[in-house]
C-alpha cells in the first residue's frame, strides 16, 4: 500500500464506495483502501481492497486532456468481450462515466495475482526453462486472441480494418513531425520505405496494439506450471492486422544491442526463444503467412522510434519529470538503425 492507502493521489475512495455500493450493492464489506500500482505508462491503475477482496481501478492520468486518447469504455469493452474466451482478462465489474465521482471515467474489474517481467533480468532469475515457457506461452496467447471471432463476441464494429496499414503508417508519420526538433537520418528514409512496401494484410482480427511481456500476468496454475494468467493494458485494441501485433513481439525479443538502456528488451535472458522462434510457432498455430513479418517487424521499429522522439523532444523541452529521461534521445538512431537494417533483410530475402 502507498504511504497514504486512505486517500492515493487521483482517488477519492469515499466516492468510489459510495458508487459501488449504488451500482453493485454488497459488493464491499469494509473500508476501502488502496495503491497506485506502479508500471503504468498511461492510464492509471489502482488496487483497491475491503480487506477481504481485492479489485483494479483503472482511470486516465491526472489532468488528461483528449478523452479519445485514455478510453475508458473502450478498455472495458474488450475485455468484457474477451472474458470467457481462450484469452485470459480479468473479470470486468462496471463501468462508470460519470466524471463527478473520480473526475474522470473510470473502469473496475478483478484482481488478478500474477507478476509482469519487464526485463531480461527478472527472467534470468527464474531460469532458462520457465523463461522459454514464459515466452512460448505469449505467443500462444496471441494465437487465442487472433482467433476471436469479432462478430461473435460483440466487437464487430470495434474499429475500421479496411486500409489499417496505411492508416497506421500515417498516424505515426503526422505524430513524428509534431515532436521533430532536429535531424533523425534515416528516418524519412524508412518511413517511405515503409509506406512503399506496405503487405497486403491478412483477414482482420482483434488487435491488442502493445502486446508484449510486461503487458501480461503469469503465475501459477494448479499443475504447478506458469501460465499466462490475465492480458492487460488495452488501451490501443481495435480490429485490424493480427500481424502487427507480432512485429512488434518481435522488436521486443530482438536484441538491442546495448547495455544499460532505458528501454530494454527481454531478448537476454538465457532460454529467451529468438524472434525467428516466435515467428514460427506463431505460423504453425494460426495457419497465418508469415512471409512479411520483416515489413510488420521494421514498422514497430519505426512506432518506438517515434515514440522515443516525442519522450525526448518533451524533455528538451523541460516538461518530462524523473530519472532516464536524458538518455532516450539517444536510443532513437538505434531503432531507426534496427527498422532500415530489419527492410533491408526483407529485401534480400
């Protein structure tokens, strides 16, 4: 619990009881207390607990600005769509839109006990053989959530698939000319690269938009093996190409080729499975082609380095808060380094 678990910061828990006990009466047996659980990149999230029974709050950042980008309806409505389905999320428990109770919309559903390994060294500490299952378990999990059939679960309508790609690819194009404030070689050159080899994209599926380790739970299972226990952090989900969801797997467990980075991948842990693994276990359990990953792969290159850029461009500016922030600037070369080298293997190919 934090130093202050009666009153953390962006959570009045005397207003958040007095709306469960109208929306979900006996749902609470005692006193609400809580936490800021930290991680979070975007939205905030909170354990909350009576005592008895644990849930998670979760609700956008203080002050946010554009409601479109913190959507709370839209979490909550994919994972209800997805619970009861081969995809594990935790259980929704309701939705509330009304701002006068948290001052934002905000969402709460189950707690779900699990740990998210974020670095290559929390899996160097739990062995080679449970990291690969680990791993292995990620991509199966994927499999599971491609093979949701939208329509039958209710997400028929959750986003625009038809020209998703090239929707994508503009997006992040507009996103990095409004945060560019000094020469990046390279980067025109794979943005156009890009946008002149885009694939054509395989029958739309549920997209998680960030799917990677440390944006899942895993824990035990009654057999006493690690499982996935819960996929979190739907944020960026909609309907389009299941494939960009592997490329970016792929980024994350490919070696950056640095030590002490701010932004790490997994790929280092001993029994990591390489991309190229993943890949294939990801083909011959979805039936997908795979030929194109390299385009899909090099494109989540080119999404972090945009990213990294516009976390860079804020701290020039003075408007980042906290410890790294100074060595992001310098990772951007890297990725665009990585996304060019990663086209060009296609090429080749």
């Amino acid at each position: 619990m934090t130093s202050d678990p009666a009153d953390p910061r962006g959570l009045d828990l005397e207003r958040l009881r007095g709306h469960l006990d109208r929306a979900r009466p006996g749902l609470v047996a005692g006193t609400l207390r809580g936490r800021l659980i930290e991680g979070g990149r975007s939205n905030l999230t909170y354990e909350i607990t009576d005592g008895t029974a644990r849930w998670v709050v979760r609700r956008p950042p203080l002050g946010h600005v554009l409601a479109t980008a913190h959507d709370m309806r839209r979490e909550h409505r994919v994972i209800a769509a997805l619970h009861g389905t081969a995809v594990p999320v935790p259980e929704p428990v309701l939705l509330c839109e009304d701002e006068a109770v948290l001052g934002a919309p905000f969402y709460v559903m189950e707690y779900v006990d699990g740990v998210p390994y974020r670095t290559a060294e929390q899996l160097a500490e739990i062995g080679p053989e449970r990291t690969r299952r680990a791993v292995l378990g990620l991509v199966d999990t994927l499999v599971d959530l491609h093979a949701v059939d939208p329509d039958a679960v209710g997400l028929g309508d959750f986003g625009r698939p038809e020209g998703f790609l090239d929707r994508q690819l503009r997006r992040w194009g507009k996103q990095l000319a409004a945060s560019r404030g000094r020469e990046l070689a390279g980067i025109d050159e794979l943005h156009g690269a890009l946008g002149r080899g885009l694939p054509d994209s395989p029958t739309p599926t549920v997209v998680h938009g960030d799917f990677r380790l440390d944006n899942v739970l895993i824990g035990g299972s009654p057999s006493g093996t690690d499982t996935i226990r819960a996929v979190l952090d739907w944020e960026m989900s909609t309907l389009g190409d299941p494939l960009t969801d592997l490329g970016l797997l792929v980024m994350y467990s490919s070696d950056l080729g640095l030590t002490g980075s701010p932004v790490s991948t997994t790929s280092g842990a001993p029994g990591h499975p390489t991309p190229d693994e993943l890949v294939e276990r990801y083909a011959a359990r979805s039936g997908r082609d795979t030929g194109s990953i390299a385009w899909y792969t090099a494109f989540a290159w080119f999404k972090l380095a945009v990213i990294l850029e516009g976390i860079h461009y804020r701290y020039t500016l003075g408007q980042t808060v906290g410890a790294g922030f100074d060595r992001i600037g310098e990772l951007v070369p890297v990725f665009i380094e990585h996304g060019l080298t990663t086209l060009q293997t296609r090429q080749e190919g």
